[in-house]
C-alpha cells in the first residue's frame, strides 16, 4: 500500500435535484442540475482558468441510460455538459447499488491518492418510457436465464420474499405497514421528496394489489432525478461542519434468489457494513441512524437484520419503535423516490443533511451541531 492508501476523505458538497417525472428535463440536464449545485456547495463554482480545473474525475453512477434513454458513455457526456471536457470520467453500474458503487470507486481514487478531489454524480431518467418497459429494463439485473426469461420482475421477486418472510415469521400485510407510513411521513417535509402526502395504515391496506402480496403502497416508485457529491482530500475551510466518508466496504451474493444460502438474509449487506465500520473503528453501537433500501417493506426488514439492528424475523417490529434506531430519516426510497443509478448519492447527500444539521424538520435532534 502507498503512504496515502488511508488519507481522509471528506464530502466537501452535495447537490439534489427534486424527485419526480421530469419529461421537460433530459438525463445530462438533470445530472448537471444536480452536479452544480455540489459544486457551488463546495465553493468550487468559481473556477475560470481550463488548466484548472475544480475536480480530477468525474464519476457517475446510472443503470438504465442505455436501455431506456439509449445513451451510455456518461462519464464523458456529463463531464462535457458541466464544462469539463477532458477530465477523467466514466459510468459505475452495479444495478440498484451504483450510487454506493460510484461513491465507492470515488473514495478509492482519494484515498489511493490518485486524485484530490472526485465529483460523484448520480442520475437515472425512468418515466419517459412506458412503464412495462422501465420494469424490463429494471428485470436486467436480475438473473437473465433463471429469473428474467420467465417473467419475474423485481417486484414478483419483492412478493416471494414477503411471502417467504411473512409464512416463515408469522406476520400479515398489516404487519408491513409502518415501513411506508414512516416513509410517506418523513418524505411531507422533504422539500426533494416525490410524495409529499401522509398516509395511514387504512390507505395502505386499500392500495391495489401490484403482486401478491405487495400493493402499491409497499413499492418505491419509478422516478426521474440526479444528485452529486463532491469527494476531496482535504478538509472544508468554512464554517460549515465537516462531513468525513470514514470508510466504505462492498460485496455481492449470488443474482439468482435460488442460488442464495439463506433465502431471508443479505449477506452482502452483513459482510459489507461489517467491513465498513470495521475501517470506520465504529461498531454498530455508535452509529446514529440507518438509510437502508427500502424499496419493498420486507428488504428493509432483510436489511436491519442482516446489518444487526434486528434478531431474525424481528425487522419489521423494531421498524416504527421509538426505540429503533431512526431510518428513512428524508423519506427513504418509498416516499422520495427510487432512482436506482442515484439512490444511494441520495441517501449520502441527505446523510450529510443530518450530520450537518440541515435536515429541516426531519433533523435527528442529537446530530444537529451545537
């Protein structure tokens, strides 16, 4: 390892655009909404010279340009459109995880050393087309020859495993509803969010059925939108509260549900944050709040008892507890809306939201700064 494997790495900016259907906005306009306004956050806007340019890479995570916006060589296109032409830049896809897979590849290059600082840009544009398109294009990353080829979106593999989780644990559809009720209820006073309307547990029992038995209320939406993180070595010199990416950690399972060891476990989930808060020096104990994927009610379930914040079978009760430790603090993939290619640069902006103190009526009272 060089001298500089383990520099800091700090989040210097960030930038949103608002969740929805944009159709008067293309992908590379929404990317560069959102790329500007990390920029302008880490006060890196002002940059005149073309030998000078404010980042050294740009990194940019997306699924689905190729098969629903029939664009794919990103990097370059969005480093052009934001007036950096020339720089290193290049697309990250991994699926639901190309966010985290783009932030990741952006903390290797700053803490290799390679670069100084990275923008990090996430974008997905998903309404533009029919929606039985948007869920084909969605089925890639499922398993093609055993999962996709027979007809199994996303969501019939969201409905297995409620069904799986709740003949295993003994729950029933009402058991799942707190999950997008906190959602819905976060998401009211996110000024991003797609929804900005609360629900109870009577709407969410009345949603139609989409797959058995999820309705629509269990499922995050398919949405447009970009958000941006900007990545740098060196430590803000503002007065706003420094934001530190401590460590990161990724891992896979296997793509067919069918090949899994254990059905109801994300091992994945449980090898990464384990590694992640292992290069943190943190144990689960010290961590203040949880931006999980909630895209069906039973993957957050999966995901609080895989991480370690649940015994098995206990997710979805510890949910919407007091007690919990608090989740879907913006609105989470249900209520803000899943991008896919840009949830997880979402959820980093709006962890950084909660750790600067300007999370609004959805701050986490004991993270505002003093």
């Amino acid at each position: 390892m060089t001298e500089n494997a383990n520099r800091a790495v700090w989040v210097t900016g960030i930038g949103q655009t608002p969740v929805g259907e944009h159709w008067n906005l293309s992908l590379r306009d929404l990317a560069a909404q959102a790329a500007f306004a990390a920029l302008r956050d880490a006060e890196l806007d002002k940059f005149t010279s073309r030998d000078t340019q404010p980042v050294d890479a740009v990194i940019v995570g997306n699924m689905l340009s190729g098969v629903l916006s029939r664009q794919e060589n990103l990097g370059a296109l969005i480093a052009e459109t934001i007036g950096l032409c020339g720089i290193e830049a290049w697309k990250v896809e991994g699926a639901c995880a190309s966010g985290g897979a783009a932030i990741r590849a952006g903390y290797s290059l700053i803490a290799s050393g390679l670069c100084k600082r990275v923008l990090v840009v996430g974008v997905e544009k998903m309404t533009d087309v029919p929606t039985e398109v948007a869920t084909a294009g969605l089925a890639m990353a499922s398993d093609a020859d055993h999962e996709a080829l027979h007809g199994l979106s996303f969501t019939a593999i969201g409905a297995l495993l409620t069904q799986a989780y709740s003949e295993a644990y003994g729950y029933k559809r009402n058991d799942f509803a707190p999950l997008p009720i906190n959602a819905h209820r976060k998401a009211f006073a996110n000024p991003y969010a797609m929804f900005h309307k609360a629900i109870n547990e009577a709407d969410y029992l009345a949603s139609p059925l989409v797959a058995s038995p999820l309705g629509v209320l269990d499922c995050a939406p398919i949405c447009d939108g970009a958000a941006a993180i900007v990545l740098s070595a060196q430590q803000p010199q503002n007065n706003r509260p420094a934001v530190r990416l401590a460590g990161s950690a990724s891992a896979t399972d296997t793509v067919a549900l069918a090949r899994r060891r254990e059905l109801l476990w994300l091992n994945a989930a449980e090898r990464s944050s384990r590694e992640a808060m292992a290069m943190a020096n943190l144990s689960i104990e010290d961590i203040s709040f949880f931006e999980l994927h909630d895209a069906f009610p039973v993957m957050a379930a999966l995901s609080l008892e895989s991480v370690g914040y649940a015994k098995r079978g206990e997710g979805i009760k510890i949910a919407n507890t007091s007690n919990s430790i608090p989740i879907q603090t913006m609105g989470g993939l249900k209520g803000r809306g899943h991008l896919v290619g840009a949830t997880g640069i979402y959820q980093a902006v709006e962890a950084c939201l909660q750790l600067r103190g300007e999370a609004g009526a959805n701050q986490i009272p004991p993270l505002a700064p003093a």
